[in-house]
C-alpha cells in the first residue's frame, strides 16, 4: 500500500513539481490549499506576485488544472477567517508596537505546517506525510530530525522555516532540497507543466502596507539621535528600522531610521554608522538541533531573510539568548526572526526581542 502525502499547493512551479515527482516516486499523492484573501480588505493596487491578494483566484485555477493535468485530487479550503486572525492581526500588533513583523515565518509555522493540515484530516484526508516546494532539506541522526540548508543556497528557505517542530519534521517531505531552481523549472517544463515559468512570489503581499493596516494618518517627528527635529511624518508605522529611501527629510549624510517609539509617534534617524549594534536579546526560541541551549555557543546567526549568516556567541539568559556579534551588524530588527546554523545545519532561532 503506497504512502499518502498531501502536497500544499500555491499554484506556482515548485509545489506543482513537488507534487508530480512524489507521484512519479509511487506515493499517492493530493494536492491541498488554502483560500486565504479577504474580499473585505481594499486593495489599491495590483498584488502581483505576493502570496496574499485577489490573484489568489488565478493560483487556484492552476491548482485545479495542474490535478487534472497529472491525476491527483484537489483540495482548497475557506481559511480566509483563520489567516487573518491568526497571521493579518499579528502582522498589524507588531507594526503598531513599533517593530516589524515575520508574516511568511508566522503562515508556514500555523497555517501551512498546522491549520492546512488540520483541515485536510477534518475533510477526512488521512495520510502520512506532508510535502511543500520549500527548498530545503531534512535529515535524522541519533533520533533527531534535523533541518539543513538547501542544496541551492540562492533559493534556500530555512530562514523561514526555522518554527518548525520535531514532530512536524517527522512527517514533512521537502522534494526540491537537492535541486536547484534552473533545474525545477526545466524538469517542470519537460513535464508540461504550465506554470514552468511563472515568476516566484517576491513577498507575503505586494501592494501597500496600509491596506491591511487601514490606520488613518498621524502627525509625528522624524528626529535625529542628535536630538534635532529633522521633519514629519504621518504615522510611525509606515516605516522599519534600517530603512533608508522615502524618509522625505534632507540632510548632509544618507540617513537610516534606528528606532520607532510608538508610545510618542516618533521616527528616529541617524547616520550608518548609529545603525551598527552588536548585541540583541532574542526571544520566543524555538531549537530544533537539541531541546535547550544551557551553556554559550558559537553559531553562525542571520538576522534577516536576505542577510548572509555572521559569527555570533550565544548565552542563554533564561528563556532568552544573548546575541553577540563578532563584527558590528546594521540595523539589528526588533520583531524580525533571528535564526541560528551550525554550517547547513538550522539550530534554532526566535524573535529579536531589542537591539
């Protein structure tokens, strides 16, 4: 009897090829999705490609398509009441708070890897494995699943996957680890797959920040570290820290804003050079390489999605990690995901709590 894995599909190319080589494998393989756009919320201009938007149609349209195409069953489910409580409202919190939000690392930890498959068992979708078009890699030693980099470190997604549990990793099939992106688009061509060259998503959602966050405009100051009122703003959370283009204030030396204090409304700017921190306190960790962290480690940390990974020491301070950098890094986040790696190996990671 064939294992069954369900197969989350986006409508893109790598889910679509992810599916046909499980199939080719000889797993019995059903495609799944979500439906998660909110007809509600006003868009105000294209989302293009981004994963949240009124193009999600189009993405189901291909889902359906690509089922007939290769004889799978399809499935979408209604998540659209559960995407926007648990990822749409975490996503404005944080950027009221003043920090800056993971919404692909919240999605693929309780959407994707949790409620998606929570659906496709409440439908009466029994199966053994879970598979996405994720590129990246999963490996057991000594009773541990590990997760480990891509074999194309351009298109590796760990970064976003680093929530990921033991348990889940147990049953989760990753069939693009060892590929790259030229050959999933080429074998995915020769396969007549119709998406073989539909362009990758660039972000969770493409248009305006404003149109899910619908806040009506706030005067504040955009003040230099020096103390100096430089110009105004309308509303704190129009921007994040390191940004340096669109600040709308003119001044001797490219300008990147270090802080947003939410309480008084106001933007904080400084030079490059005030943009370099060393240390961050990291909280809500979650390891995957051990189960806890009890004694200082050297890791190679990355601070962002795009960042290269930097040596750094941790020491554990309770619940919480201390991040020290070897080299000064530029605009440490609060709100974004810091992950931790061994070489190719995720440790673990959590969310920058302060710089």
């Amino acid at each position: 009897m064939p294992k069954t894995v369900i197969v989350g599909l986006s409508g893109g190319v790598d889910s679509s090829l992810a599916a046909l080589l499980l199939k080719e494998k000889g797993y019995h393989v059903i495609g799944v999705s979500m439906s998660i756009y909110d007809k509600d919320i006003p868009t105000l201009m294209p989302a293009g490609n981004a994963c949240y938007g009124p193009e999600e149609k189009q993405d189901i349209k291909e889902i359906h398509l690509l089922g007939q195409k290769v004889g799978i069953e399809t499935h979408v489910f209604d998540c659209a009441a559960d995407y926007k409580r648990l990822v749409l409202s975490y996503f404005k919190e944080a950027y009221l708070q003043g920090v800056t939000p993971n919404p692909c690392v919240k999605c693929n930890a309780v959407m994707k890897f949790g409620l998606l498959q929570q659906k496709a068992r409440n439908a009466g979708i029994d199966f053994d494995y879970f598979a996405t078009g994720h590129y990246a890699r999963i490996d057991e030693k000594e009773g541990r699943f590990l997760l480990k980099k891509a074999a194309d470190l351009k298109k590796d997604q760990t970064y976003f996957l680093y929530r990921l549990t033991q348990d889940q990793l147990a049953h989760t099939l990753f069939p693009l680890g060892n590929m790259t992106k030229e050959e999933v688009r080429i074998l995915a061509k020769e396969r007549g797959l119709s998406v073989y060259d539909k362009p990758d998503s660039q972000d969770f959602y493409a248009g305006d920040y404003n149109d899910l966050l619908q806040m009506p405009p706030k005067k504040g100051a955009i003040m230099h570290v020096n103390g100096t009122v430089l110009g105004h703003h309308q509303g704190y959370w129009n921007y994040t820290i390191g940004q340096r283009k669109g600040l709308g204030v003119a001044y001797s030396e490219p300008l990147f804003v270090l802080d947003l204090d939410a309480h008084h409304n106001i933007v904080w700017v400084g030079s490059a050079a005030d943009a370099q921190k060393q240390e961050a306190l990291v909280s809500d960790l979650n390891w995957i390489a051990f189960t806890k962290l009890d004694k200082s480690l050297s890791v190679l940390a990355k601070q962002r999605s795009t960042a290269i990974p930097q040596k750094a020491l941790l020491t554990p301070e309770g619940n919480k990690v201390r991040v020290h950098f070897e080299q000064p890094q530029k605009s440490i986040t609060p709100g974004q995901s810091m992950v931790f790696y061994d070489n190719d190996i995720v440790l673990g990671g959590g969310i920058i709590e302060r710089q």
